[in-house]
C-alpha cells in the first residue's frame, strides 16, 4: 500500500482491504467510524446489541452495515453484546470467516451513568464496569491472535487520558471508574503487545460530540456539540499510521487532526454560532 509522509508521520494512503472490529458501530461515533472506513473501501464487521429498531434509538446493525456497504465497504453485521464471551468469540470467529482476518479493533462500545453514588444501581454500575472495562479486555483479548497476524495492526479505545483529579471522580464514581478501566486497559495491552507491533492507543473528544449519550448529560444542548464525524476523522488519521513503535498514547481529536494538517474545525460543529461544551476529563 501506498505511503506519504505527513508533519514527518508516515502514513498509508488509505485502509482499503482492512478489516475493522467495531464494537458499538450501530449509530453514533461507531458508525461515523465504520462510514469513514468504508468510504476506503475497508471491510467493517458491525458489532452491537441492536439488531431490532427501537423508537428511542434509532439504528441498528443492519442499518449500518447498509450503510456501510452504500459508502462502498463491505460489511457484516454482527449481534454481540460485548459483555459475554461466548458472543464476542463467535463474532470474531465470524468475522475472520468471512474476511480472512482482523486488522484493526475499534473499542467503541460504552455506557454511561453520570450520577452520584447514593443514584446510582448497583445494575447500573455493573453494566459500566462490564461494558467498558471488562468489555474493552474481552474484546482484545479475542481479537489479538488475528491482530499479531496481520501486517499493520492497532487497537483503538475511545478512552480519556487516565486522572486522577477529584473533580472527575466525586461527581461519578461509578462511571469514571469505567472510563478509567478502558483507559487503563489500553495501558496495560500497549506495554503488553506494543513491543510485538501492535498499536494500541486511545482516542477522546475535545469536545462533548453530539450522539445519543448527550441524553445521559444534565444540561447539555446538542448546539454546544460537534459532530461524530471529527472523531471518524480522527480515528482515520489514526488507524493509517504505521503500527511498529505507535502505542500507549492517549490521544485527542483535534490534535490529531492539526497533525494531520487539518485546523479549521468549524465544519465539525453542529451550530457554529455557539461556543462549544468541553469533554469530561479534560483539564
């Protein structure tokens, strides 16, 4: 494949005829990934839950991998809940079936809770911990043996750089903690396998992106957000770069784009007019 130099990054032209894993990538910051990909020509192997519309969220797997498809990428739509092992091995084994391998695993999926500990379920903090965290081990952990295979692999987790400040843990312990698992993990697996060439880094936003998360946050207007589409750019930029000696950062949106030569973010932003709302985590 084709490669340019870039601000002194190499990259490859494009992921044409990469496989990509994406957990999650039935609507939202998944799909605008997969769409990305797919416009490459990549193969997306769709994983999520929604299999059935549901009037509250709209998109499912089969929506996306028409999507998909229509953004010329092939694709396979997967029904995976990420916190059982059994369906995450049957999707990656599905998924080598029918492509041949797995090049690159996108840990999107996540859940969100952000209340204080006496609001919040103990199912709800269960379902973030084994969704995020756990979800994010269980998904690498499957997909690993096709990535050391495979010529240029990465993992990336759409996770925040790891704090430790108060102000990101009084307000939600439970969900912080599970932010912190994915990013932790990502730590952990890029001191593991980083030296074995894989890439394995994280990914947030500048910026609260409008999906439909935003539901979960108090006062937050989809105005004061960005579209998905900055973080499908990003993880782009991203996932074409040489994986040998690229692991264990944690990186951000619009700096990976300024990188890239991209600064007039204006385009991103749902309502230009209005200042825009900062990402949790970020300082």
């Amino acid at each position: 494949m084709r490669t340019h130099t870039d601000r002194g990054v190499t990259v490859m032209a494009s992921l044409r005829g990469k496989t990509l894993f994406i957990t999650g990538a039935s609507r939202g910051i998944g799909l605008a990934i997969a769409l990305r990909a797919a416009r490459d020509g990549a193969n997306v192997a769709i994983a999520a839950k929604s299999s059935v519309p549901n009037p509250r969220l709209p998109g499912t797997i089969h929506t996306a991998a028409d999507a998909v498809r229509q953004a010329g990428g092939q694709a396979l739509a997967l029904k995976c809940d990420i916190r059982e092992e059994a369906q995450v091995q049957a999707a990656v084994a599905a998924t080598v079936d029918t492509f041949g391998g797995i090049d690159i695993l996108v840990n999107n999926a996540s859940a969100i809770w952000l209340r204080g500990t006496l609001d919040t379920p103990m199912k709800r903090f269960d379902l973030m911990q084994q969704v995020n965290s756990r979800g994010t081990f269980l998904c690498a952990q499957a997909c690993l043996p096709h990535l050391l295979a495979a010529a240029n692999p990465h993992i990336l987790t759409l996770a925040p750089p790891p704090t430790l400040a108060p102000q990101w843990w009084g307000p939600h312990t439970g969900y912080t903690l599970a932010k912190m698992g994915m990013s932790l993990v990502t730590l952990g697996l890029a001191a593991e396998f980083g030296a074995r060439g894989v890439a394995i880094n994280a990914l947030w936003p500048r910026t609260v992106i409008a999906t439909d998360a935003i539901n979960m946050i108090p006062g937050v207007e989809i105005a004061a957000c960005r579209t998905p589409q900055i973080m499908a750019d990003a993880a782009h930029a991203v996932l074409v770069r040489p994986a040998q000696g690229f692991h264990g950062q944690f990186l951000i949106d619009d700096e990976v784009l300024a990188q890239a030569g991209v600064h007039d973010l204006s385009g991103y932003a749902v309502d230009p007019s209005q200042a825009l709302l900062p990402d949790l985590f970020l300082d």
